[in-house]
C-alpha cells in the first residue's frame, strides 16, 4: 500500500515550460502476519550475600543456556547487583544486596514457551521472584528487519514511478533528486487479545496482523524536454 501527499500545486502541461522542483511525502506499508510468541522473563532477589545471588541468578542463565545454546529464543542474561543502605545520623548501614535479571524471548510454539518454563522452575529457589510478563503474539525482529529493508526498496520503486508519470502528464524530463527517509519502518500492532502465563497451558492468544510502514521525503527534478 502506497500514500502519496503533492505538497506544490503542478500547472498544467501547457503552461509549463521552464525547469521547475516538486516535493512529495511518500508512504508505504505492508501487513505483517505475526509469527512468535513474545514474553518478558525477569527475576530477582535479595540477600545480604552477594555471592547467594549470583549462584541463585547464574543457575537461572545456566538453564536458559541449556534450553537455548544457539540463542534462538531469548535475548539478555546480563544481571546486575546493587546494595541498599539506610542512613540515620548522617551514619550509612547496609541493609541488603538485591540482583536482577530479565529476558526478552520468542517462540514458535507454546511447547516451546512451556519447556522453558519448566526448566526455570527446576533452577529456581524460593527465595527468586519471578515475573513473567503476559504472553502474545507478535512480529519477531527477524521479520521486521525483512520488512524494513522490503518497504526501503519498494518506496523507491514508487518514487521512480512517480517521475515517469510526471515526465508523461508535463511532457518534461523528470527524474528523482533526493529520497530521504523519515526514520525507520514502524510497526503498528492492530487491537490483540493476550493472556497471562498462568493461563497458558489451557488457552492460546489470539492472533491479529500488525502494519508496519515508511515514510520518505522525495525530490523530483523537472526539465524542458530536448526535442
């Protein structure tokens, strides 16, 4: 899908005679079908010894490590740790350490999803809080890279095609000047239905199509045809 918006009024083809520049805002958008479950994984907890933790957590990134050694699924791993103090009498006292750790993982299925799962829960301690964030349909960042670059190339196409119609209507030489892109493609999920983790063995989220777009600026130059 094309949009196109004319931002100079064109004269018609029997007044134009001299060279003359147009500049139109162009868009383009493609409907994506999504293709991955997505989830965001988080743990944390709090000891007064730092090196509990980073067993606790290192366990947790051993066990997404065995589930996903070519890094498929998930995205992250890196933990950080912070103390806690409270100050009284301009005295500080530590109170605690406390160590996070997030994920951002994709699947194809949810067996995939549910593997994992039990894997974590065979890692965890009950001093961990996990947060499992809702679990939905998406675009994975594979597709959407695909999609970027497809939308670059298409706009272009359109741009082209524009100049040929401007060299047709004028009975000028059109051609594209300069092609500026408005940022990156955009995605655009349409209103979905998402469900929450402990719901998944029983139900799964409905899929609905995103649209994903691209906005350019483009030049055209126009000149007196040669005879």
């Amino acid at each position: 899908m094309t949009k196109t918006t004319l931002m100079i009024a064109l004269l018609s083809p029997l007044c134009v005679s001299a060279a003359m520049n147009i500049t139109i805002d162009e868009q383009v958008s493609h409907s994506l079908k999504p293709d991955v479950l997505q989830v965001n994984l988080s743990f944390e907890e709090q000891s007064k010894n730092a090196d509990t933790i980073k067993k606790h957590l290192n366990a947790i990134v051993t066990a997404v490590k065995g589930f996903d050694p070519q890094g498929e699924f998930c995205q992250g791993g890196g933990y950080h740790l912070s103390p806690y103090y409270s100050y009284k009498d301009q005295k500080r006292e530590f109170i605690t350490y406390s160590g996070n750790l997030n994920f951002r993982c994709e699947f194809k299925t949810l067996e995939e999803y549910n593997g994992l799962i039990t894997k974590l829960d065979k890692a965890s301690t009950p001093s961990i809080r996990k947060t499992e964030g809702e679990l939905s349909w998406g675009v994975s960042e594979k597709t959407k890279k695909m999609v970027k670059q497809s939308l670059r190339l298409e706009l272009l196409r359109t741009a082209k095609a524009q100049a040929d119609t401007f060299s047709k209507e004028m009975g000028m030489e059109c051609s594209v000047e300069s092609v500026k892109f408005e940022g990156i493609a955009q995605s655009r999920p349409v209103m979905m239905k998402t469900i929450m983790a402990e719901s998944v063995p029983t139900e799964s989220p409905i899929q609905r199509d995103e649209t994903s777009s691209l906005d350019a600026t483009v030049s055209y130059s126009c000149s007196k045809r040669l005879p």
